[in-house]
C-alpha cells in the first residue's frame, strides 16, 4: 500500500513544480525588447499596457502637463486633440510659412546655413535629375507664379504631405481660393503638413496617395512611396492631422491599403501602412527641429503646438493598436515608463 502511495505522490510533486518554473519564465518577462534606438514593448504588452508615460525633455514636460498617459485610444487621441486646438497659433501662408520652412527644414550637415532638406530627395550621389536632389538653396523659392514652370526643378515650394484636395473639406492657402472654409483654411495653413520640396517633385506626386515601396521615392504601383528615408516622417505627420482636423483629414483618404481598427482601445482605426512606417524608421533629426521651433510658441514664425508623434512615436500604439502578433507596427517607446 505504502509503494502505490509514494508513486503519485511523487508524479504530483513533479507536475506541480513543473508548472510552478512555467509561471516563474512568464514573471520574469520584462515584456520589452531592445531595439537599439529605444524600448520596444512585446504586442502582447501593448494590448495590456496600463502604464503611465512621462517625456525626458523639459521642453516636453511641460508642454504635455496636462495630459494623462495612462489613457488609452480615443480618449488619449481627444485628450491630445483638444491640447493640439489649444496651443495652435494660425500662420499666414504667405510669409509666415516660407520662413517657417526655413527654419525647420534647414539642412543640418550644411555648415553655412544655407541649404535645405527637400522632402523626398535621394541620397547623395543617387540623383538622376535635379528633382531628386536631397538639398536645396534656400534662396531659391519659387514663389514668383509666372516662373510654375520654368527651373521649376531647380527652386522649393511647400509641399502638402497630406494633399489639398484628399480632404474634406479640401485645404486651402488663402480666402481667395476656389472651395474656401475656415476650417479647411486652418488645416491648409498647419504647418505640421508642409515642408519644402523641389518644385518639380512637388508636380510629380500631385495629390497621389502613398503606397507601399523600396528605396528611392517615387511612384510604385499606381501610389507614391515617399523614400526609405523619408517614410517615417510622412507617417508622423498623417498620425498628427487625423489627430488634431479628425475625419477631415482621415488617413483612410491619403494611403493605400488597410486600416487597423483597435476596439479594445475604443474603436479608432489608422492605417497600417503608417503604423508600419511609423515603427520601421527612427525620429529624425529634423523632425526634431521642428518640434523645437514649433512648440516654442512666442516666436514669430512658430506655429505654437507640437506633434506628438515625433516626441514619442509609442503613442500612436497607445491610441491604435490592431492586435497581438504585430511586432512590426509597435515603434520603440523613448519615454520614461511609470508602472
């Protein structure tokens, strides 16, 4: 009796220490993954994240005071819009935002100050044209409308990312133009959406929607692909429209392909192709200028509010998320993470 006994005794301890190292593995998951630039949590982790996020950057810290990261999807996204609302100072397209341009998209690597980064542009020694050049003079605006085409390839214009007519109401530059609101005004004028282009790249996309790519920009299957170097950027300024002009400026009008629809995070959707941009291509530099100039809202060419997007580009995980399984839509988390 005492031998039958012992046995399952003995399968009983076994198992149950078994299962007791299998639970001690999933505790010991810090749900984290290094991706070099910063903190990539695990999809699973996400879709539970009830941490809090604080940003390192004075600067930061105190423009995002009032504003609690410990919600999540549509309440993060209106608690971001209505700050967005708050602190947008209105340009004037004409000249505010050609000096805007100017102080944003200044071409870092130029010692002399005087060149700029065009949107789009190959890297060094790849260009085929003058279109495709990286940089630019920043002299050389073209902002005379007898010379739309002539040297259009050799001066910059703005460049709507989000294009003028794929919104509704469209964006517009002046009370003058053709389909004219205020609220499409606002939106037209945002400088969070413009950045300087060759002039002839600007005709060359149009208001073409963006699509899927490699390498250089450039049309690819009907759609423009903006560049591996530049894809990050367009998905960053997208997030920030549909944020702060809504259905106005919905992604679903200005990308190809599907969108990714969070229920448990309230049911608001973004595209997928951005989240994927968003995740595959770090913070640039210039990005960052921007927010500088931008956020400081006493400067006379300063726009006054920042994108959130580019201070943490985690947010846009915090706001849509479309499920488990996805590692290559979660951006890395550049923030300080209160449990």
């Amino acid at each position: 009796m005492k031998k039958f006994f012992i046995l399952p005794l003995m399968v009983f301890m076994s198992l149950t220490y078994s299962c007791s190292s299998s639970d001690d593995s999933i505790t010991e998951d810090t749900g984290t993954e290094n991706n070099g630039g910063g903190t990539k949590p695990k999809p699973s982790v996400v879709m539970k994240d009830k941490a809090n996020y604080r940003p390192i950057d004075e600067a930061q810290q105190q423009y995002y005071k009032g504003i609690d990261f410990t919600l999540r999807g549509e309440k993060l996204k209106e608690a971001l819009h209505a700050l967005l609302v708050k602190t947008h100072k209105q340009l004037m397209y004409t000249p505010d935002l050609w000096d805007a341009c100017i102080a944003t998209d200044i071409n870092l690597d130029d010692p002399n100050g005087q060149t700029l980064l065009a949107m789009y542009g190959w890297p060094k020694n790849q260009e085929k044209e003058n279109k495709h050049k990286r940089t630019i003079d920043k002299f050389a605006k073209n902002n005379n409308p007898k010379e739309i085409i002539i040297n259009r390839d050799k001066k910059w214009e703005r460049e709507h990312v989000f294009a003028k007519s794929k919104a509704d109401p469209k964006l517009v530059t002046s009370r003058d133009d053709k389909g004219y609101s205020e609220q499409g005004l606002i939106a037209g004028v945002d400088a969070h959406n413009l950045r300087a282009i060759n002039g002839q790249w600007n005709e060359d996309r149009g208001n073409t929607i963006f699509g899927e790519g490699s390498g250089n920009a450039g049309m690819s299957n009907g759609f423009w692909y903006p560049g591996d170097e530049w894809k990050g950027d367009v998905a960053r300024m997208m997030m920030y429209m549909y944020v702060r002009y809504g259905a106005q400026c919905n992604p679903r009008k200005i990308a190809a392909g599907n969108e990714v629809a969070t229920p448990d995070y309230g049911g608001t959707g973004m595209m997928r192709i951005f989240l994927k941009w968003n995740a595959e291509v770090p913070v640039s530099p210039n990005e960052k200028l921007r927010n500088k100039v931008h956020g400081e809202q006493n400067k006379r060419y300063s726009q006054g509010n920042r994108n959130p997007f580019i201070d943490n580009p985690y947010l846009a995980n915090l706001i849509w998320w479309g499920g488990q399984d996805q590692e290559e839509l979660v951006a890395d988390n550049i923030w300080e993470r209160i449990e």
